[in-house]
DNA sequence: AATACAAGCGCG
DNA sequence: AAAGCGCGCTTGTATT
C-alpha cells in the first residue's frame, strides 16, 4: 500500500476521437495530460505505474480493455459507483452539486442495453437522469466529477466511513470485472452427469427427458386425465380442482399440504422441470464456453449494496450443480462462507454485546438458545430471521419478542430502522449507504388515508404499504452493512492473492485469460461466500489469506468491538485428480 | 408480433 | 411447516 501522500490519482476519459488520460497529484492537481489513441490507450496505459489509483466514470466500461492487454489495476475510483453513494448517503451534508448533474445516474455502460425511454416513462419525482443511457466518458466530465466527489467527502462529518466504502464498492467493481473476465472454472461432464443422472440422457432434438415423461405420465395418471397440461398453471389448478385437490395454487408448500397420488409425482415432476428449464443443456450451451461459466456481476445493483448478476443467474445456482465448479488440472478451489452473517453484524453495529457474546467462537444460534432466550436452534434462527425481515405473525413474529427482550440494543436498532422507514424516513448503513426517502406516491397514499374522507380500503393501503416500507428499511440497514462487510472482504482478499507469486507458465490455468492464468484469483462470490481458484501448491496459503482478510475486515468495520465472523473453509477435495 | 405481468422457484 | 427482506430467470397468459 502507498501511503497517502504518494497516491498518484490517474483519470481516464475520452476527448474527441481520443483516449486522454490525466495524471493528478495529491491534491488533485493536475501533473499531467497525455491523448492516445482510442485503440491503443490500455495497451500504453498498462505500462504505466500499477500502484496508480484508476479514476474512471465506469469500471466495466474501462477496465475489460485493461485486462484484455493483460494489465490489473490495484486501485480504482468507479464514479458513477461513488456517485450513487455520496448523492443519497445522509452522511454527506453537500450533495447539491452531486445532485444536480443527472447525468451520472445513469446505469452502468456494461448494463444489458438499456431500452429507448418511453414517451410517458416520467420518474414520479422529477429526479434527475430521465432519458439518459450511460454516464458521460468525457475526460472533463470524469474530472469535474472527481472533484464534486471530494468536495461532498469533504463535507462530511465522518468521511473516514464513506471513504473505506467509496474504495471498498471501486474494488468490487474491478473485482466483478475481474471474475467475468476469469471465469468459474466450469466441468461440463459433471454438470452434464448430474442432469443425465436426475432426468435421463439428452433427448434429441428438444424432446422430453425420460425420466421427465415418467413422471408427467405418472401425473396424468393420478389425475385421470391423459393429455392433462402441466406446465400451465390455470390448466393445472383445474385439472387438480376435477381430481379433488382443491388447491388455491399450484406453489409446490400448498400441494405439499394434500394427501393425493397426484401430489409426490407432481411435485417431482416440477423439480425436474425446473432443473432442465433453468440450468439444463441449453443452459450449458448458452453459457459455459471453454471450460468456463462467465456471468455478469452488477455490483451495487441491489438497492442495499449488494451485488446483483446479470446473465446464466449467477446467484441462483441450484446447489445441487455446485459440484460443477471444478478446479483446472494442477489447480484447486477454496471456498470459504460466513456463518449468520448478517446477525453477527448486527450485533457489532448496534454494539449488543449479549449478542456479540452468543456468537463468539460458535454458531450464533446456538448461542442464542444456549444465552436461555430461546428454547432450541431451529426457533431461535426463524426468531432472528423474524426480527431482520419483519415478521409479525406466525411462529417467527411469535417468537421476536423473547429476542428483545434477550437483545435490546440489537433489537432496538432494526426496531427504530423500521420505524423510520414507515414514517417515509431514509435509513444510512454502518458506512454511510443510505436507502432512498419514500417518494411523492407514497406519501400521497398516507396522506389521503390521514384525510377526513378516508375510505377503510385507503387506510388499508396505507398501512400495508408503510408496513412495507418499515420491513425494507429494518432489513436494509443489516443487509447493507453485511454486504460491506463482504466487500471489505473480498477487497482485502484481492490484495493478499495479488501478493502470491505466479506459477510458471506450463502450470497455468489457460481459460482464466492473461491475466489469471498464472495466479490464484477470486472466481466466484454471493454475499457471503466466495471461491478462490488456485494453484494446487498455494491452497494453503490461499486459505490462510481467506481467513486473515475476514478478520481484518471485522477490524476494519468493528474496530476493538468484539464480535467474529467465523468460517467454514475447505480446500476442494476434487482437485487433486486431473 | 411484440411486450408486460404474475406465478413459481432458485439463491443469500 | 411457511410468515417476513433482497434479487434473476423462465414460462404462460393477457394486453396491445
């Protein structure tokens, strides 16, 4: 790391027909000012200082090119990024300027291609960034920008917390680019076995698997209806309803509450249906190439700061295809989650030291039942689950009150979240994200219920949709701070891998491109979990790395606070053979 | 023919 | 055994 007076701050940006880029000093002065040419810019900029900070108005529409020379970047600022964050976070007390140039609000450049803005497709609250596609590339629009940015930090009371968040969602965003670039290393013979093994051998030509016209047969059977439609909900309720299954839907928890031979071979059935028609042999074929599975990270696409994906549903991988990630020949994976994360930081942020107390050193719900709050496991995690989302009937609502009164200052903390949100107040995370104010819509609802006329279905309305608002803003303070916990995480992380030396080059791992091919790298992340491909002979190495950036992550946010976020770290057994 | 929506299910 | 947060994707149906 460069201490702070040496950061030489590169901005990149395009003028004319040209790549500028300008070198600032410090204090953001500039120092230098040199044009490239528009195809040539990454090959001469990546030989430049590495350790340089890269300020870019889009990270996934710069640095892939970075990458393709073979260049990594150590640091970055992703405007647009740090953008969405100063101009809402509560933290900053001047964000006029931010605000004012609509401009940057617009999605990423990377983003699939944003449809034409429709004539009558107005934001209700006239808010900047109607009818605009991507945030300018413009050299001096990159520079003004910076330079807002500063001026909003400067403005805060606290600007140590935005800034660890500013370079910890840049780092992200240079990570996202990153993995797709690398790729999950991806066994097409695994994958294809397990669907071979669960539906039966690809039929030719689009046909139906056997083994799911097996169980569609069985269904049609059961219902007394051979040529009953399955696949269509309406049909299916009604070919149900004909059976005596007088099911309000179709959901897979209501049939499971019959007692029908329908209901085991439909249930089945619709398994298996989902299986093919979501990570099936199109799946394959569309989105694996090369022994690799590239999707598309959106980080900072959830509301809360979490990423989102775009692109082979990414975060939705069925575990059951999990053993498809297969480590390279000479390679390994270490996968690595966090136990209750989003409890753990919740104690830390409210600094609820009976909670923090329960989970150390164990499984947090353990803790809890073993605190006396709660009788066993399985209650005490849908009572904590309860208490982050909301709940208020049920078993999970039924059971929150034993946890306040275990866990007040935990407790207190998602309680006044969610009573800010249902007054249409805006919530801020541990590092300064904020949540967005309820909009005019909203409070035209709660006023109209407040009215003198008020109609029992306008008051109605108006407390569910407050009731909504209060859950959302209880869980996105906990949610957002855990998915800063896990940035500052993979950030860490991605510095000690870059830090272990590259294997030579008979040893390299071809599909992970030029720049991975020869270093263990990030390849895989969802919220709370991550895989590292390695080099077989770093694995320990890589996992000690794994588990020392998570601590120093808990340092970085929490400080002395004692509170530890343990994992479960294993080193994959697969790879040694190949 | 193209597009929007709801249901359902996968993930955390 | 099923209430309560955040997502993406596929399918069938309704709309235009």
């Amino acid at each position: 790391m460069t201490a702070a007076g040496e950061v030489r701050w590169r901005v990149v940006g395009r003028e004319g027909g040209s790549v500028v880029l300008v070198d600032l000093d410090a204090g953001l002065d500039e120092v230098r000012r040199e044009r490239v040419g528009p195809d040539r810019w990454a090959v001469e900029a990546s030989a430049a200082d590495p350790s340089a900070r890269w300020v870019w108005s889009d990270t996934a529409r710069w640095y892939p090119d970075l990458l393709a020379a073979g260049s990594v970047v150590a640091r970055c600022q992703d405007l647009r990024l740090c953008h969405a964050i100063l101009r809402a976070s509560s933290l900053v007390t001047e964000a006029a300027a931010l605000r004012a140039d609509g401009a940057w609000d617009a999605p990423s450049t990377a983003a699939p291609a944003a449809v034409e803005p429709a004539l009558f497709d107005l934001d209700p609250d006239g808010g900047a960034g109607v009818g605009s596609r991507t945030v300018p590339e413009g050299i001096d629009d990159a520079l003004a920008e910076l330079r807002r940015q500063a001026a909003a930090l400067a403005s805060s009371g606290d600007p140590g917390r935005l800034r660890l968040l500013l370079a910890a969602e840049s780092a992200g965003a240079l990570l996202a680019a990153e993995m797709h670039a690398a790729g999950v290393p991806w066994s097409i013979e695994v994958h294809e076995g397990i669907l071979e093994q669960a539906l039966g051998p690809r039929p030719a030509g689009g046909g139906v698997p056997a083994r799911v016209q097996e169980l569609a047969d069985a269904v049609r059977a059961a219902l007394g209806d051979g040529r009953a439609s399955l696949d269509s909900q309406p049909k299916l309720l009604r070919s149900l309803h004909r059976a005596g299954v007088p099911a309000r839907s179709t959901s897979r928890w209501e049939l499971a509450e019959y007692e029908h031979p329908v209901i085991e071979p439909l249930l089945a059935y619709k398994k298996l249906m989902r299986l093919m028609t979501a990570n099936g042999w199109t799946w394959l074929d569309e989105w694996t190439a090369g022994g690799r599975f590239r999707p598309v990270y959106v980080p900072g696409g959830v509301v809360t700061g979490r990423w989102a994906s775009s692109g082979g549903g990414a975060l939705q991988l069925p575990r059951a295809l999990r053993p498809a990630v297969h480590a390279d020949p000479g390679w390994t994976l270490v996968v690595a989650d966090v136990a209750q994360l989003e409890p753990r930081v919740l104690a830390a942020m409210s600094g609820d030291l009976a909670l923090a107390e329960a989970a150390r050193g164990r499984d947090l719900y353990d803790g809890i039942v073993a605190s006396g709050a709660i009788a066993t496991r399985a209650e005490a995690k849908i009572a904590m689950l309860g208490a982050m989302y909301g709940a208020t009937t049920g078993d999970s609502g039924r059971l929150v009150p034993a946890l306040r009164r275990a866990y007040p200052r935990a407790m207190g903390l998602v309680d006044a979240a969610a009573r800010t949100g249902e007054s249409g107040g805006a919530v801020t995370t541990w590092l300064g994200r904020s949540s967005a104010p309820a909009g005019s819509e909203w409070h035209e609802v709660q006023a109209r219920a407040g009215g003198p006329d008020a109609s029992d279905a306008e008051c109605a309305q108006a407390r569910r949709s407050a009731g909504d608002r209060g859950r959302f803003t209880r869980n996105f303070v906990v949610q957002g701070t855990a998915a800063e916990w896990a940035l500052a995480w993979l950030a860490d992380l991605r510095g000690l891998l870059a830090e272990l030396p590259a294997v030579p080059v008979e040893q390299g791992a071809e599909a992970s491109g030029p720049v991975f091919s020869r270093r263990a790298h990030l390849c895989f992340f969802l919220h709370d979990e991550i895989i590292v491909h390695a080099p077989l002979a770093q694995a320990e190495a890589v996992a000690d790395a794994v588990a020392r950036s998570a601590e120093r992550a808990a340092r970085l946010l929490f400080g002395g606070f004692p509170i530890d976020f343990p994992l479960d770290l294993r080193i994959s057994i697969d790879a040694a053979k190949g």
